[in-house]
C-alpha cells in the first residue's frame, strides 16, 4: 500500500506503518513456525485483523483513486474512518495472546510498541489541509457571488491537489460526476455539482485546453485506438450521440430517452425518424440495447451513465455556484479565442467550448448568451479543417437547447454559415454536423419552412446523402425526412431530384431511404408517382430483403404509389415475379402496420388482375379531389 499523496498523507502513512509492524510478527511466526497448533484466542484474532487489514486497504484505494476535491471537503469525516480503524487494531493487539505464542523478545517488544502506539493515537488533520480546505469553500462562495478567482490562487489549489494539466482535470470532472450519482444526500450532491464547476473553469483558466497530442494519447487510453466510431445503431437519431438510456415509442424507433423526450414536449406529435404520427407517446426502456451499449463501452473503456442520469449532474440539480462558474468559463473561453493570434491557437479555446455546449443547457445557454455565434461565425469559412469542425459542431450542439434554434435563425451569418459549410465545407465530418444542425433547427415548424425554401439547402443535404460517408448520409436523411414534413418543401424537393437521389440511396441505406420516399410520395402529388416507376422493384426488393421497419415503409410507399399512380404503376409491380409471395410474408411476419399494409398491397393487385382496379382508382381520385376542394372552401384565401 502506498500512502495517500495529496490529503490526509499522514493519516495514511502512520496506518501503513503500523500493518508493517504487524508484517514482522506474521513472518516471525510462518518462517519459524511458532506453535503448530494456534491457541482459538490466536486464531480469532488473526481472522478479525485480517478484516481490519482489508478495510485499511480498500479505504486508502478508494481515496488514491477518487475525486480529490472531494476528499479534501470529506476529510474530517475520513480522517475519523482512519482513527476507528487505528483503534479496532488496538483492540485487537490487546487481546492478543502473546505469551501463549511464546515469541521471541524482540517481536514480543514490537508488539508491546504497536499496541502503545495505537492506543495514543488520536483523529488529526493537517493544518495545510485545513487551510487548503478553506481555500477550496472560499473560491466556491466567491464564484457564488460573482467573484472570479485569482488564477495564482487556483494554480496552488490544484497543484497541492496535483490536476496539474487539462487531462488530470477531465478525469477529476468524470469522477465527481461518479461520486454524484453515488451519493444519496441532496447537500452532497449540491456540493459536489458546485466542486463540478469549479473544475470546469480551473481547467480551462488554469490549463488553456486539451492538446492534439493530449487528446491522441487520452483517446488511445480509453478506447484502444485514435479514431473510435459509434456504432449507428447505438446513436440517437436525434442528438446523433450515444444513446445513454434508449427507449422505444409507438412506432418501434429507438432513441435517447432525453432526446426525445425534448421533441415531444416541442409540441411535435410525429416520429423524428420514420414522420409517422405517434399513436401514443409511452417510452418502453430497450433493455436489451441498453446492455449492448453498456457491453460496448466496457470493451472501449468509455464512462457509461443515463442521459437521465447525466441531467441531473448538470442540469436539473443546478446551484448559483455551478451556474456562475460555468459564465465565467465561457467568458474566458471566448474571450481567448477572439484574441487569438493563429487559428491553431483559436481552434484549441474552440474546441474547448464545443466540450463545453455537449455538456448541459446551462452551459448552451451561458455561450448563446455571451454573445458566441457571432464568434462561431468567423471560424466557419475557415482554411483549418479542424477549426472549422469545432465551430460547427459547437452550433450544433447550443442548437440542442430549444431557444437558442431562434438565435441561431436570426443571428446574422450563422444560418448562411452552416448552410455555406454543408455546401462546400473542407470534410465530411464538418458537412455531417452541418446537416445534423439543419435537422436540429427543422425541429421548429415554421424554421422547417424556412429552411425548405432554401434551394442551397436542398442541394447540400442531396449531395451529402449522394456522396458522403455512411454517417454523414445519415446526418442529410433526417435532415431531408424533417424538411418533407412540410407540403410546400416537398415540391422543391421532388424538383431539385429527390426522388432519384432516394433511389440511388437505397442501395446502401434501404431503412433511412424507404423512409424517405414514404413521406415523399405521401405529399409529393403526380411528380413524385410519375418519377416513381424505376424505384418498384428496389421497393419490392426491400419489402423481400429489408428489415421490419423498412418493409413497413416500403408497403406504405407502395399503397400510396398504386393509389395515386393508376393501373400502370400497378402493373409495373405485377410484373415482378413472386411479388404475392413477397407480400404474404410481411402479412405473416411484419410489424402490425407493416401487415396491414401488405394486406392493402395484396387487394389492389388483386383487383387489378380481376380488371377492377381502374374503377376503384378512378372512385379514390373522386374522393381526393373532392376533400381537396372541400378543404379550399374552409380555408381563407
């Protein structure tokens, strides 16, 4: 055991002293073998001390290897752990039968010392401790009150605590987020949140940011390698992060159980993914991806907690201390980005605030507020690859918090800025989080129509979905999926060749594809169904080889496509062969929607082949037009 090397160092190396004097008497008895047969006084010592050795242990591990801060403001009450176990070792060498043992004098001696030791032991604090305490709770209520701390003063802080760089300050942030949600008293949890933020500012005031060099050997630490890809299906369709606590809703998706519920309470009533109206809006816990995502970050050595669990930390339970020190983080951030000499310099205070803005709606909050669009915009049109990421990343991520969407719409250059980065940005890293940023802002209805007259929109999510990398396909799908929503986009969209780039799509993407089309030829009208033909059989090949939710899509696709597209299109799919059979088995095995639609599939080719379809389409069109009109009258002009 090694004593404890920045708090309570004392406290730990007297009771390491002492389990080393305790070391000479076992070796003196296994080396000569003193007495075979132990007295039972002998024995039941040697089994309660063996108790007391492991408590002894486990304690000092746990304070070497958890948060520091914490241990600093806990040490009165674990200063009294260490005298509690001092004493049990005293109890026990009283009782000790020493003479039944018949040592030999100098061992008789050591434990005659040890048992003198112990016994005068009383609970200690160091007096630097103490003072180093009361620095900590002095910056604290400082920060409370608006106060910003002496970068003098916090270098000593936390250079006796030894977070002596950025990396040692993430770890140290990671581990009061884990003391956090192992508390269970509210005062706890409030100060360690307060501790939270003041490592957060320390960090960034103290240590400037991360390093590439850093971040390369942090990465390859905790993950095993560079570049770690999410797996697709462990990110939220939403927020595009990991999911944390995946729940499904009434149409079978999957998402992160904060993300979507932020969409719910937007006042949308449509599934995010698949543009279906959500029958109800229960959330069921997907355990069985839960244990996936849970299995995954083990083998890649990545923290794992709840999305609810991490509002929490940094969002719901919030006190003025976290809040203040979190202001002040940002002020100092932007203000040392905008005085940055190069862009390598701006890019590192850059990604520092795009950590920052995937933190909490506070910290979204305190960025919008200090005024960092403005600066964001600067760094989007910039010739460094990676500071024109982080920029854009980081709007992504303040675009998570419902009002900022409004700042980000109105804000001059930030809109065209990210719209600019989708059409030409340096990598398909910055294309995807400029798309994923379009998807976030369609949120709003009326940002959604907004954004879907943009003809430069249009055109970047198409060439990002027709050209770029699976994610950053995936990023344009959703972004294109939400822009469909809205009747007079879906027009600009089947212009600019939406349903050619969807088609094209498909064959490396058929469930976000299908998904695409079905919403499309929903509302698309003639032009969609007239441009419909070449994609039947890529339909039928997925309603033969896709998963549920894309047979699901493709037989919905397929209904409205041979509704609205007469006998020709329905021919068209007669023509496939085996299409009944294909049919009959998503009737048997498909989701419930997906059967019902495979049923209506079946008795429009049914009809077909009995030469009753033309009338039966004939009697639809009747009806649509006459809603249509219907619908015109009520409406004011």
């Amino acid at each position: 055991m090694n004593p404890i090397p920045f708090v309570l160092n004392r406290n730990s190396n007297s009771i390491i002293r002492k389990t080393k004097l305790l070391t000479l008497l076992l070796e003196e008895l296994l080396i000569y073998q003193i007495t075979p047969n132990f007295p039972a006084s002998a024995v039941l010592c040697f089994e309660e001390l063996f108790i007391v050795l492991q408590s002894v242990k486990t304690l000092i591990s746990d304070c070497c290897t958890g948060s520091k801060l914490w241990l600093l403001i806990q040490q009165q009450s674990v200063a009294n752990k260490f005298h509690e176990l001092t004493l049990e070792l005293s109890t026990l060498i009283d009782v000790f039968p020493v003479k039944e043992l018949k040592l030999c004098t100098d061992v008789e001696e050591l434990v005659y010392l040890l048992r003198n030791q112990c016994t005068k032991n009383a609970t200690y604090i160091d007096e630097q401790d103490e003072h180093l305490r009361n620095d900590v709770i002095q910056k604290l209520n400082g920060i409370k009150s608006e106060i910003v701390p002496q970068q003098s003063e916090l270098k000593q802080i936390f250079s006796r605590l030894q977070l002596n760089d950025s990396v040692t300050c993430t770890d140290e942030i990671e581990i009061l987020e884990e003391e956090y949600r192992n508390q269970s008293e509210e005062a706890s949890r409030v100060e360690i949140v307060s501790l939270i933020g003041l490592v957060r500012y320390a960090k960034c005031v103290l240590y400037g940011e991360t390093t590439p060099e850093v971040r390369r050997n942090r990465n390859r630490s905790n993950s095993g390698s560079m570049d770690l890809t999410i797996p697709a299906d462990f990110r939220c369709p939403i927020s595009l992060d990991l999911i944390r606590d995946p729940v499904v809703i009434s149409t079978g998706q999957t998402y992160d159980r904060v993300s979507i519920n932020h969409w719910i309470e937007s006042g949308h009533t449509t599934c995010p993914k698949t543009g279906q109206t959500l029958d109800h809006t229960d959330m069921i816990p997907n355990l069985a991806l839960r244990n996936l995502i849970v299995m995954w970050c083990r083998e890649h050595r990545i923290p794992f907690e709840s999305t609810e669990q991490k509002e929490k930390v940094n969002g719901v339970i919030t006190n003025k201390t976290l809040l203040e020190a979190t202001k002040m983080t940002v002020s100092f951030l932007l203000e040392k980005a905008r005085a940055s000499q190069s862009l390598e310099m701006a890019n590192r205070f850059v990604h520092e605030l795009r950590v920052l803005a995937k933190t909490d709606s506070n910290s979204r909050a305190s960025i919008a507020e200090a005024s960092g669009l403005p600066l964001l915009v600067r760094f989007l049109g910039s010739e460094h690859p990676t500071l024109q990421i982080n920029a854009v990343t980081t709007i992504l991520n303040l675009s998570i918090l419902e009002g900022n969407k409004t700042l980000i719409m109105e804000t001059d250059g930030v809109l065209n800025g990210v719209i600019e980065v989708l059409r030409t940005g340096a990598t398909w890293e910055a294309k995807g989080n400029a798309a994923a940023t379009i998807f976030s802002l369609t949120g709003v209805h009326a940002y959604r129509k907004k954004l879907g007259r943009k003809s430069r929109v249009i055109k970047g999510l198409m060439e990002l979905a027709t050209n770029g990398p699976v994610s950053s396909k995936r990023d344009a799908l959703v972004a294109i999926l939400n822009l469909a929503g809205d009747r007079e986009t879906v027009g600009k969209l089947i212009e600019i060749g939406v349903i050619e780039m969807t088609s094209d799509v498909m064959d490396g993407l058929p469930e976000e594809g299908v998904t695409v089309l079905e919403a499309i030829v929903k509302k698309g009208g003639l032009p969609a169904i007239t441009a419909a033909f070449h994609v039947i059989k890529k339909l039928a090949t997925i309603l033969r080889d896709g998963t549920e939710r894309a047979q699901e899509s493709a037989a919905a696709t397929l209904v409205n496509v041979c509704r609205k597209g007469g006998s020709e299109i329905v021919s068209e799919l007669a023509a496939i062969p085996g299409i009944e059979r294909v049919i009959w088995e998503v009737m048997g095995m498909g989701t419930g929607r997906g059967r019902r639609k495979a049923a209506t599939l079946l008795r429009i080719l049914r009809r077909w082949a009995a030469g009753l379809y033309e009338n039966a389409t004939a009697a639809y069109s009747t009806t649509i037009a006459s809603s249509t009109t219907a619908t015109r009258i009520v409406l004011p002009a």
